[in-house]
C-alpha cells in the first residue's frame, strides 16, 4: 500500500514561487471610479494654502483665513512627480475655464487707509471680517522674485490651528480636477490596489485658484533649481588623500 502522491512529481504551476525572486504585478486604476467616504464626500473649503517641498514630498496644507486664528482644514502629502503632474494639469484646467467663462477676475486688495482704531480691530478680527490670500507674498514657505520675503515657518504654524489628526496628512498620488462657474474642485486620489479612493476633497472660489497655481508653479521650480545645482567643490584634504 502506497501513499498516492506522496511521491509523484507536482504538476507545473504558475504561481509557485520557487526563486527568491519577490512576487510583482503592474496594475492600473482609472481615477474617476475611486470610492470615497461618506465624510470626505463632502469636502472642505478653502481660501489659503501653505506649500511645504520636503526631499520626496510636498505637503499642501489648504487653509481656511477668516477669522482668528486661521485654521488648516486638510493636509495633502503629494509625491514629487505628482506635483508637477498637478501643476500642468491646473494650469491646463484655468485655460479651459477661462475659455468658457471668460478672464478670471483676480481678488479685490483692501485699499490703504490710516491705522484703524481699537474698536476697527476688534471689528475686522471676527470671523468673516478677513479673506487670506494664496501667493508667495504671503503663505508660501518660499518667496517668489519681487515678493516681499515670508515669515519663518515656525512663526506661521504658531498662529494657526492644526488638529493631531491632520499632522500624518492625506497621501495621494493622483488628482482630479472639476470646476462650476463659481469652484474648483481638488479631488486627491490614493491609487493602491485593489480600489482607488479619495483621501481628501477640496474645494476653492475660481479668483482663488490663480494663486494657488501661481504659488505651486514657483515652488515647483524651485524644488527643481535645488535637485539641479552642481555639488560642492572637494575639500583639499580629499585632493590630498586622492
């Protein structure tokens, strides 16, 4: 009596992995049928925007600038060849916009007047008394040419309202980008097999974007001019020891 099988060859398979090799397989997702929860559905508005370029990341923390203090009310973390996908495709986006709505108009600047008195302040510092916005001049972590220079970061994250549970940020590595006459809307996608899903919805006024894109572009260059300069000269103690 004999054991079947016990000793029979086993029959060609395709998924035994009988190398050392680690298994991979390419998959593709199409973004507009990522799921989304019932929370991040409905999305958070924004009239600001702090850029953050880390060595492998950007962190875009959309912000919310009315009334004291100002508060973040979405983190994104993007990985680097995200960004520059994001910034073509706003870019492409705004000249659409424009093309079936006309010019965007860009956001009325407060007139200059002598120093308001102590009941002016109080007034202007309630909620809805002050609308923050995008640009190098004034959130971004960089200062663009001919802007006057940002605050130290540490200085602008001390007069806003961060909770713990955006610190880690959203991850995404795509985005959708819809607009209405009077929106956009910034939808950014984990694409992670076996669903896509969208980590975080944004929403901004049209005279709001511009700056947006303004901000992302020059950041962007930035990050690259950085990736691009030559490296040190070598120390004459590495010419002598060569």
């Amino acid at each position: 009596m004999t054991d079947s099988g016990m000793n029979e060859p086993e029959p060609d398979r395709e998924d035994v992995n009988e190398s050392n090799v680690p298994l991979h397989a390419e998959f593709q997702h199409r973004a507009v049928t990522a799921r989304i929860q019932a929370d991040t559905a409905q999305g958070v508005f924004a009239n600001a925007a702090i850029i953050l370029s880390g060595q492998f990341e950007f962190v875009l923390d959309f912000i919310v600038r009315m009334g004291k203090p100002d508060r973040v009310m979405t983190r994104v973390v993007l990985p680097i060849p995200v960004v520059g996908q994001f910034v073509k495709a706003l870019r492409e986006s705004l000249a659409h916009y424009e093309q079936q709505f006309g010019p965007i108009t860009e956001i009325p600047k407060a007139a200059p007047k002598a120093a308001p008195s102590a009941e002016q302040q109080n007034a202007e510092s309630t909620p809805g008394g002050f609308v923050g916005q995008i640009g190098p001049s004034s959130m971004d972590s960089g200062s663009a040419p001919g802007s006057k220079s940002a605050p130290p970061i540490d200085e602008i994250y001390d007069d806003l309202k961060l909770d713990d549970s955006l610190l880690g940020g959203a991850y995404a590595n795509a985005v959708l980008l819809r607009y209405s006459p009077t929106e956009f809307c910034f939808d950014f996608v984990t694409n992670i097999y076996p669903k896509s899903s969208v980590n975080a919805r944004v929403f901004m006024a049209i005279p709001q974007v511009p700056p947006l894109l303004k901000s992302m572009s020059h950041s962007f260059d930035q990050f690259c001019k950085r990736q691009q300069s030559p490296p040190p000269p070598p120390s004459p103690e590495s010419d002598l020891d060569s």
